[in-house]
C-alpha cells in the first residue's frame, strides 16, 4: 500500500476527497457504490411524494416540541387531507 493511504472500514465517513466506497485494502466496492446509490434515490422519491412526511412530523415534534405527544399516523393522514381538500383552491 503507498504512503499516505489509510485503512477505512466500509461506510465510516472520510475526509480529504478519499472514497467511501472501498475496502480496508483500497478496492472499489461497486455492490457497497450501488446500494448507496439506490438508498439515496429510494429516500429522494419518498420525499418529494410525501411518503416521508409522518416521520418528518414526528422528528419535527420531538426536536421543537419535546412536551406534546404527536398525532397517531391516521390522524395526521386525515388531518393533511383535509387541509389540502378543503379550502378555496382557484385564483377568482
């Protein structure tokens, strides 16, 4: 191995430009490259759609409002329905 390299565990946050994606031994890992890839495409699409919003309201209300308990999902799915339903939605 050449001077200067360091020896990373797969995953472990790296610094200096280095590469996540390789081996204790410096080998690219493409299987560790492809599951990264599609686990963050995976976590953009439930994003975008709205699939993620129930657990972002549950962080949301245990990191700004520790004392209230959040809504049951249910609830919360009703909740934003009628919110999003049941209001003037046109511009005249």
């Amino acid at each position: 191995m050449p001077s200067g390299w360091r020896k990373y565990r797969i995953g472990e946050v790296q610094s200096e430009g280095s590469c996540a994606f390789r081996d204790e031994r410096g080998r690219w890992m493409p299987a560790v490259a492809a599951w990264r890839l599609l686990s963050t495409a995976w976590r953009f699409v439930r994003q975008v759609s709205g699939d993620d919003a129930y657990e972002r309201y549950g962080e949301h209300m245990g990191r700004t409002h520790p004392g209230q308990s959040a809504m049951p999902r249910e609830e919360y799915y009703r909740f934003r329905t009628e919110q999003k339903w049941n209001r003037i939605t046109r511009c005249c």
